[in-house]
C-alpha cells in the first residue's frame, strides 16, 4: 500500500496538492482556502500559462502531431464554412473559384440549386460541423482540463489561489487510497461491464474491433464515393488518385487492426485520422482543384468579342465555344459539394458526427493518460512499479481469429476495389474505342462480356467548315448517337455542323439526358419521347428544321437554358405553345430567333428567375409579352422586330444591366422612340412579302428612357443599308471568295468584307463589319488566334507590329488587356456612331492639322474625345485598338497650355507614347483626350507618321 504523508515529503500546501487529491490521496485541511473571484481575463491569462508549463504544456500532451491536429481542425473548419457558402451562393461561388463571372452574364456554368428547406438544412448542418471542429482546436488548446474528471479540475483550480495566499495547515488524518493495475478476472456480476471496458478502451483487449466498427462506415462511403466517380467518368488522373489514396487509407486501417504493441500517445491513431480528415474532407476540393487547373477559357479573346460584336450575338455565348468535357468536369465536381438530397445531407452529417466523436474520444484519452502519468511520476517508485505491472499486462497478440477477420475484411476489400477499379476502366475504355465522339464515358464492369460503349458525353462538332458543299451536306452523325445511346447512360449531347434529321430511337432510353444542343443538325422535330428526359435543363435547337415546338415541352420544369432559332428564310419558325413557359420556373436564359412567321409570344410570367432575353428576327410579331415578372432579368435584345408597334414597360426590371434595340425595327421610326414618324427610313420602308408598317400614336415613356439610359442602352441603329438576309452564306461567298481560308480580305456587292466563320457557319464573306472589327482588335490586344502574315497583311499585320504588340503584350498586363476592353465596352453606343449624347453639351471650337500641314476647323461637343471628333469629322486619325489603350495610332500633339491643364497620363497610356513615332514632350494618346471649354481655339497636332495597324489604304470609320 502506498502511504502518502504531505508533511513528511514536503507536499503539504505545495504546488502537487491539488494532483495528490485527483490522484485518490484526500487530505483534509484545517483552514479552508479562501477563495477569490477572478475576471474573464484573468481566467483565460491563466488557461493560457497552464497550457505553457512544461509538465502540462500542448507539445507535452499532444506531442508534434498536436500541430498538425489543430491545423486540420481549423482548415475542416474553414472548408465547411466554405461548403456552407456553397449552399447558398452556388452560382457566386463557382464563378469566383473559376473566374467567370463576365461570361454569359453569369450564367455560364447554368448550376442547379436544391430547394431552400435543403439548402437551410444543409447549410445549418455545416456551420454546425465547422464550429465543433473549431471547438475541437480550441479545446486543445485552452480547454484541456475540462477532460479531466470534476475532482482533478477543482482541485486544480485551487493552485494559482494557493499561491497567493499562506498554505494552509494539513490535519494528521490522511486516508491514503492504493494504486492497484488493472485485473482481467472480475467478479461475475461485474463481466459485462469489464468486457465494455476492453472493448472501448484504448489498451482494451477487444478495442481493434472497435476501432474497425468506427472506420468501416467512412471506409464504405468513400468506397461508394469512387464507384459514384467511375460511374460519372471523372477523368482517369482523378480517379488514379482517388483510388490510391482509398486503397492507402484501407491499409493503413487494416495495420491498426492487426497492431499489437502498445501505443499510449496514439500516434498511429492521430496518424490514420489525419489522413482519412484530409482524404474525407479535402479529396472533394481536389476535383475543384483539377477542374481550375483543366479548364482553358481565353477569357482575354472572348472579352474582345463582347466588345467588338453586338449584344445579343451568336457569338458571345461564351458556353458554346467551351470545352464541352472540362465544362462537364466542373459541373460534376461541384455537384458533388452541393448536398441537394436528403439522404445525402443525413450520411455527410453522421460520417461529420462519427469523425468529431472519435476525435474527441482521441484528445481526452491522451490528456488524462497524460495527467495520470505526470501524477505516477510524482508518486514515486512504488507508483511507478504499480504503474509498469498495469503496463505489462498488455493485450495478447493478435489471435488466428483476428488474423483471418481482418484478412477477410480488409484485404479482400482492398482487392474488389483495385479490382473493380482497373477492370471497369479498361472494359470502357475497349468498348469505345470506336466512338472518338464519345468524350466521356461511365467506368462499368457490367459490360464486361457486350460491347456497349457506356458513353456519358457525346460532341461531334465541326465549327468552321471550309466550303459550301461540306455544310450544307454535313457527315451523317445519326448513327454514332445511335450507339452512343445504347447503354442508356448519356447525359450530353453536342451535335454542330452534323446531320441528325431524325434522333435514333435508342436514346429514348436515355432517362438521365440534361443537356441536348443540336446546330445544324438538318433536325426535322423532337419526338414525343423526348418529354421524359425529367432532368433536361440544357435545350439548343439552332438552325435546324424544326419549326414548331411541342405542347409537352412546357413539362421540362428543371429548364435552366431554352434557346431556339430557326433559318428565318427557308424553315421559319411559326408555332409556339401559348404555356410553353408555365412549368419553367427555373428558367434563367432564354433566346429566339427566327421567329419570322410567329403572330403571338407566349407570356412570361412566372419566370422570375430569368436573367437573359433574347429577341432574335420576330418579324410576325407586332407586341412583345409583358415583362412586369422579370424582377431579375440582367439582358434585353432585341433584334430586328420589323413590325414592332411598341414596346412593353421596361419599369420592373430593376435589375437591368445591357438593353439592346438592334438592326430593323418598327420603333425607330414609327414615331415610337423620337416622336417623329418616318416610313421611308432603311428600317420602315415597304419591301416584298412583308406588312407595311404604319404610323404610332403612343410614346416611350420617360419612365423606360431612364431605364435604358441607367444602363447605357443601345437605342436604335442607324444609318442600315442592308438586311440581314444578306448574310446568308451562298457558293459565292464562300468557295468563291474565301476558299476556307480564315480572315482573308474579301470584297461583295462593292463592299469589303472578312472571311469568317461567323455562327459557327461556313467561312464566308461577311461585309457587315463586325467580325473585322474584332479580328482587328485581337490584333490590336495581341489575342486570339495567331496572326498569318500573308493573309492579314490587310488588317496590319506585319513585321513591325508583331514587334509592337509582344512589346505592348510584355508591357500590360492581363488585368490591364481586360480592364481597357472593359472600357471599350462602356462606350458602346459611342462604338457604334452614336454621338447623340453629346447633342446638348457646349460646343467647343478646334483645329486638327494634318501630316501634310493642312489645317482644318472643326465644332466639337465638350465629353468627346479627340479621336472621336476626329472620325466624326471625317479626319484621319487612326484608332486600331478602339480606344482600350493597346496602340499608339491615335497619337497627337497639343499645343503647350492645354497639355499643362491635362492629367498625368496613366501608366498604360504612357506605355503606348513610349512606341509611337514623333513623339514629344506634349504628346498624348487622342483617345485619352477629351474637349472642354478650356480648348477653345486649340491647335491638335497630328504626327507625320504612326506605328500603322492599318494598310492598304483603310481609313478607320466610326462603327
């Protein structure tokens, strides 16, 4: 029996009192301690010095790993909160992580949301989880003795009050309690609880088992959670690594089991939980990860597009030209952080609970055996022997039995997985080797013995067909679908410049179909089958020869996209469903085009989600449907409505941001928009076929001017000298003129045009400007496609710009290139001709003299820029890079004062100066310039020479 005497070993009122008494050593005092409150402050001051000491400190609880502990803890911690915010701003969140927040307004990605109860249910589970993690980090390291039983926390609470006060005087009655080890025969009545004990203590005869029994559940759901990957066709570098890092965590788990010696620190526990906290909680964020690092989007050539083409274009649908494969990739990774079903939210809730008990099971095991150990060795010898005999009684080796359960369980595991992994790769793989159409595939064993390709994405495109003969009589892709459908697995579906007429019957069997885009494709209609493609949220039908769409479409309730536009020439489209649009609540991007025969819309109510909408050629229609439901909408186009009376309030949509009144409408001239009706206007004059237009009555409101103005709308085109059935690819302007070759100088109907591939069309000669204006300006950026030299000699592409623009590519930067398109596209009523919002300013007198000395006067308007009064004067300035400061042709030469009255020029500007010829100690960029009263009178200067983007003759025009 160990006899404790606090007088005879010097422990009376010492600092090791308080350990004795949670020891089982009482000692009864006789004067109680007088005890002092002590502030919040104080109590954390003193939480924290404990924590420091260093028989009691955090590296001697918990060791090295301890680090390690609370730095997972936390980063779990700030991963669910960021999971949290996932819950409820998907949309927000995946366009920050992938920067695409400028494409497609937004929308790029057309992510779905799960209802709000189950967003608030799985959002309040994860702030839940991430502050116990952060509880669990906090715990270690301020809170540790609130592991410890009540005794030893109130007799430990007395040491810091003890020391400030005279040590009270211990009576002679100590009742001493004996140390005794741990014995594995006990009363009969006792065995049930004793085999508990064994079996849920760390040093518990049968604790392997229950350690299995808390890592099985994790171990299957990840299991699960691979098939689930293969099953989607997760790209193989991803799966690889899942499936590594599976196999390691089964066999590190399975060594546990098996491990003998004793382990008091627990190392390879923390070890094995650490890694499973990292592959459970960071494996998913790998997906993102891989996604962000695959995905190649030139976001620089695509902000040229914005900028150079019309809103509304075809082309600026920046989700068409993607990657269909790396846009699947990321839609996948991210649904699977989205919890949108209750099953899952209730699993990722237990696997969060079971981690956090088993952690917490972790810290307080190892701060008491720590207390325990740190009290045995103040004891002295005999507790120290009572403490070594408890430790030689360690559990037997692991027996025959538990050698075969784990063989059973853990090994046999580890091969179904390798298995299963391996097998379901290479069968698919073998399987649809003969549709390179299929660009990604489902990992199934279960066609181990067919040869069924499981293909889950489908592409066959050809985007820039070379002659007239190859799109107008495309590859017969009907019969690849038709295979590709046969597994029944396929999700995508993206046919361009392919002929489907009719779509196989196997894909009916298709019931997981979400998205379905066909562009000139020749498609004569959808089948009725169609309708139960539950999931479809994705429809495109571009050009194809459907002219009408069913009744049964307004069934697709999950439609986040709707996008139909039919040859208004030859198959028009004419028939629409007056509730095509009831059941869409969800829908947020809507474009039609086409519509030359349809009399009547379908209304809008109820889509309050929208945020896109697009009016493409409605000739029919004489009123648009009214918009009092679109409180979200961020884009308005609408584009040649010939017969157009009037236009709906644009009041409610609060939220606009791009308003767009483009090519022929009835409006702009009718007496609609300015009052002034005039039927012989380009946009109202009688032609072949079509209604007359006539008179209207009714005004814009001031309400809905304010509304375009707020978001400086395009308001009206003018000065149209031709119609856009003249843009028609024919075998002239195609074979004839371009003869495939991409931005070749091209000249039709007397009008120089470039040889493009504009929607995605033939290449052929386009004369309407605006492909040229954009091939110029990716000149100009030094984006886009590389620039052949023998062809684009004409857009000024030769030897020394290629030097100035790596020069001017070296010099900006890439937030630079976007922030000077950016601002381009503010101005884009400017970019188009229109002056007129500088009618009312003050009129300032200047005069521009030209390389040859010739002076000429000009009025200019006070706001405009020197290089906008001169294209509006017909002065030839040059301007290649449209004002965005990535050229120096706008180059000019003020007179001393009025440069002195200017700002500095900003660093891109000075940039620019830096290449331009002739320059001097007042030149400045024209486009950076702008006329106030103080110009009266003034002198600009223009340079004898520039660094000329511009040959052959072209004299740049406002557009």
């Amino acid at each position: 029996m160990t006899v404790v005497n606090p007088q005879t070993d010097g422990l009376e009122g010492g600092p090791h009192e308080a350990e004795l008494a949670a020891a089982g050593v009482q000692l009864s005092l006789a004067t109680p301690c007088v005890q002092r409150r002590e502030s919040g402050a104080t109590r954390s001051v003193r939480r924290l010095s404990q924590s420091l000491r260093a028989d009691d400190g955090f590296t001697a609880v918990f060791g090295v790993l301890g680090v390690a502990m609370v730095a997972a803890f936390v980063c779990s911690a700030l991963t669910l909160l960021y999971l949290a915010v996932i819950q409820l701003f998907p949309i927000a969140a995946a366009n920050a992580l992938m920067n695409t927040r400028e494409l497609d307004y937004g929308e790029f990605w057309l992510l779905s949301q799960a209802s709000p109860p189950l967003v608030g249910l799985a959002t309040a589970m994860l702030l839940v989880f991430s502050l116990a993690y952060l509880a669990l980090a906090l715990f270690m390291v301020f809170f540790r003795d609130y592991a410890l039983p009540v005794s030893a926390r109130k007799a430990q609470a007395l040491k810091p009050r003890e020391a400030a006060n005279a040590p009270p005087v211990a009576t002679a009655s100590v009742r001493p309690q004996q140390v005794k080890p741990r014995r594995r025969s006990v009363p009969k009545l006792r065995r049930q609880s004793s085999v508990l004990r064994e079996l849920v203590a760390h040093d518990g005869a049968y604790h392997a088992y229950f350690n299995m029994a808390l890592d099985l559940p994790k171990l299957l759901f990840q299991t699960v959670s691979l098939v689930t990957y293969l099953s989607e066709g997760f790209p193989l570098p991803l799966i690889h690594f899942y499936a590594t890092m599976l196999v390691l965590n089964w066999c590190i788990s399975f060594a546990r089991f098996l491990r003998d010696a004793r382990d008091h620190r627990l190392v390879v526990t923390r070890l094995f939980y650490l890694f499973d906290l990292f592959f459970a909680v960071f494996a998913p964020i790998v997906v993102l990860a891989y996604a962000y690092h695959t995905f190649k989007m030139d976001r620089e050539a695509f902000a040229v597009r914005e900028d150079a083409l019309s809103p509304g274009s075809f082309d600026r649908i920046a989700r068409l030209f993607a990657d269909p494969v790396q846009v699947d990739v990321f839609r996948f990774g991210f649904s699977h952080l989205q919890l949108t079903k209750l099953w899952y939210i209730v699993v990722k809730g237990a696997l969060n609970l079971l981690a956090l008990v088993k952690w917490r099971l972790i810290i307080v095991h190892l701060i008491r055996a720590h207390h325990k150990t740190v009290l045995q060795r103040k004891l002295g010898p005999k507790a120290c022997a009572a403490r070594d005999e408890q430790a030689s009684s360690a559990r037997a080796p692991a027996n025959r039995f538990r050698v075969a359960f784990g063989v059973a369980v853990f090994v046999s595991s580890i091969a179904a997985i390798v298995s299963y992994t391996s097998i379901s790769i290479h069968v698919s793989q073998r399987n649809c080797d003969t549709l390179p159409q299929c660009r990604v595939i489902s990992y199934r064993v279960e066609h181990l013995h067919e040869t069924t390709c499981p293909c889950i994405v489908f592409v066959d495109r050809d985007l820039a067909p070379k002659t007239f003969d190859a799109w107008m009589n495309p590859p017969d892709a009907t019969t690849a679908l038709a295979l590709a459908a046969q597994s029944g697995h396929l999700r995508t579906v993206q046919i361009i410049n392919r002929a489907v007429p009719e779509l196989p019957e196997s894909l009916r069997h298709c019931h997981e179909m979400e998205q379905l885009i066909l562009i000139y494709t020749k498609t004569q209609a959808l089948p009725e089958w169609v309708r139960e493609f539950e999931n479809m949220h994705h429809l495109i039908l571009i050009y194809t020869k459907t002219q009408a769409l069913p009744e049964w479409v307004r069934e697709f309730e999950n439609m986040h996209h709707l996008h139909v536009e039919s040859n208004f020439i030859h198959y028009p489209l004419h028939t629409l469903p007056p509730t095509v649009f009831s059941n869409m609540k969800r829908l947020r991007l809507l474009r039609f085009g086409g519509a030359a025969t349809l009399t009547e819309f379908p209304s809008l109510r109820g889509l309050e989600e929208l945020t896109m909408l697009v009016f493409s050629i409605p000739r029919g229609l004489t009123r648009l449907p009214d918009f009092s439901d679109l409180h979200n909408l961020a884009m308005l186009v609408i584009a040649d409505a010939t017969h157009l009376q009037r236009l709906p309030s644009l009041e409610p949509l609060r939220r606009l941001k791009s308003f767009s009144l483009l090519r022929r409408n009835a409006v702009c001239c009718n007496g609609y928009i300015d009052g002034v009706c005039n039927l012989t206007d380009y946009q109202c004059m009688p032609r072949a076929g079509e209604a007359p237009v006539s008179c209207e009555a009714a005004r814009i409101s001031d309400a809905d001017i304010a509304v375009i103005q707020r978001v400086n709308g395009f308001l009206c085109s003018k000065n149209l000298t031709s119609d856009l059935s003249e843009s028609e690819p024919t075998s002239v302007s195609t074979d004839g003129l371009c003869q495939g070759v991409l931005y070749r100088k091209c000249s039709m109907n007397g009008q120089t045009g470039i040889c493009y591939n504009g929607r995605m069309q033939v290449i052929h000669c386009d004369i309407f400007g605006e492909y040229e204006r954009m091939r110029r300006l990716e000149i100009a950026l030094n984006v886009g496609p590389p620039c052949d030299h023998a062809v684009e000699a004409w857009l000024g592409m030769n030897a020394l710009t290629t030097l100035t623009l790596h020069a001017a590519k070296r010099t900006l930067p890439r937030v630079s290139l976007l922030r000077a398109t950016r601002s381009f596209h503010a101005s884009a009523a400017v970019a188009h001709g229109d002056l007129s919002k500088f009618a009312n300013n003050p009129t300032v007198h200047l005069k521009f003299r030209k390389p040859d000395g010739a002076i000429v006067e000009v009025d200019a308007k006070k706001g405009m820029s020197i290089l906008q009064v001169a294209h509006a004067n017909d002065i030839d300035l040059e301007g290649a890079c449209e004002s965005s400061m990535a050229c120096s042709t706008c180059h000019v030469i003020l007179e001393d004062d009025v440069f002195d009255e200017l700002e500095p020029a900003c660093e891109d500007e000075e940039d620019m100066l830096d290449m331009a010829f002739g320059l001097t100690h007042t030149s400045r960029l024209g486009c950076q310039v702008f006329v106030d009263e103080s110009m009266e009178g003034t002198t600009v200067t223009m340079p004898k020479a520039t660094r000329n983007f511009y040959v052959d003759g072209h004299v740049p025009k406002p557009h």
